[in-house]
C-alpha cells in the first residue's frame, strides 16, 4: 500500500473513532499512530521526490548515494531546470527562453501562456532598467498581436504598460509588477512546465501530505480533544485541552 493510501486510511479510522465529542489521551493518541505502518522506502521516495521537483541536485545525488533511492528522472536535467530558474529570477528573461528552447522546444511552442508571461517578464525588465522606447517598442511588436487574439493578455499587457504613467511606480497601483515576487511566480510557472514536459509532477508530494493532516485535525477538532500537531516544523504533539 502506498505511503498516500496508508495515511487516508488511518485517519478514515481515526476520525471513525471519534464520532462524538471526546477526549482522547496521549497514550491512546500515539498507540494509534505507532499502529501506522509506513515503509522506508515510501519515505524515502517522498524524500527524492521533494529534492527533485525542488530542484537540490547535489542533496538529491548524497541521497541517491546514501539512502539507495532512484530518481524518476535524470538528475542532469535538474541542473539545466534550475539554470533556467535562476535566469528568470535574475531578469534574464532572454537567457531563460533560449535555455528552455534547448531543453525542449515544444514546452513554449504548446503553452501559449506561459510564453506570453515570460514576455510579459521582459517587458517588465526593460521598464526596470529605464529602457522606455525600446519597451514600448517590444510592447507594440512582440506582445500587442497576442493581446489582439486573447482578452486576458490583453489586460495584463495594458496593466504592465501601465508603469510607465507613474512617476513613483512602486507605490502606484501596478507596483507590485517590480516586485521580486513576479520574478518568482514567473520563474515558478517556467518551472512547473519543465517539469511537466518530462512526466514530473509539478510540485512535490510532501506539501500536499501536510495540508492534508492540517485539513484532518480540522475534521477532527469538532469530535475530538486529542493531542494534535500545531508546529508542522518539530512535529511536536501538544496535549488535548479539556
């Protein structure tokens, strides 16, 4: 049974005990989840799958080494993945594309959006650097026609050329296009569609495990007192309050 499986299971059972309101004791708590049977391997596996899609090649290759784990995909590609990642996050939206055309033509040939938004980047880099005809310019020629074919291009193309009618533009109503925070939600979609093109998926499991026992306590609260996990980082289980 999957790592996945086996924790749905255990909480369908948990949350089964629970039907009304109770206390349930720090004894009985952790009986029941050393009653939890999860392989080494599972772990393991979720372990590799987070170093991967996150793109840590060298902690990847030590754990490869140490713990016997495979990847799913070749680890020299991570390497070219977080080239282009760290090219989009520095303003370097030219280099990014070409790598990414080296890496996988089809990957910006077939997703239009994610074309237009690393565009979008490079006109929001040329306003950046004070290069306001040459932004213009790429403005009309390169991102116009596709705002012409798709309204919500179109918005986002009017509201990064927006910019250029303020003066203090980080305290205007657009400023948030010059935060670093576009730079990474453009570097996060570029990333997402690497992966995807190589059969990955897009973000690691382990995140989704722990917004799935967040989702579960909250189920729980409402039949049950019982020791719970506030502190997702030290994993530390506080008593029930009565």
């Amino acid at each position: 049974m999957s790592l996945f499986w086996s924790v749905i299971r255990q909480l369908a059972e948990i949350e089964a005990m629970a039907t009304s309101k109770k206390v349930i004791t720090r004894d009985e708590w952790e009986k029941k989840l050393n009653d939890v049977k999860i392989r080494k391997e599972d772990m393991n596996k979720l372990v590799m799958n987070f170093l991967v899609t996150e793109g840590y090649v060298d902690a990847a290759e030590k754990f490869r080494m140490e713990s016997g784990t495979e990847p799913d995909i070749d680890l020299a590609t991570i390497t070219d993945r977080m080239a282009v990642k760290k090219a989009v996050q520095s303003g370097n939206v030219e280099d990014a594309i070409e790598k990414v055309n080296d890496l996988n033509p089809e990957i910006l040939d077939t997703n239009p959006q994610l074309f237009f938004h690393l565009q979008q980047q490079r006109l929001i880099e040329l306003i950046r650097n004070g290069k306001i005809e040459e932004a213009l310019e790429f403005a009309q020629e390169e991102l116009a026609p596709r705002g012409e074919e798709n309204q919500s291009f179109l918005e986002e193309l009017e509201r990064t050329v927006a910019l250029l009618a303020f003066e203090d533009v980080k305290n205007s109503p657009v400023g948030d296009l010059l935060d670093i925070s576009q730079r990474l939600k453009t570097a996060s979609e570029v990333n997402a569609a690497i992966l995807t093109s190589q059969s990955h998926e897009k973000d690691p499991k382990l995140p989704s495990l722990l917004r799935m026992l967040l989702w579960a306590q909250n189920q729980l609260d409402e039949k049950a007192a019982y020791p719970r996990i506030t502190d997702l980082f030290t994993a530390t289980l506080e008593d029930p309050t009565v």
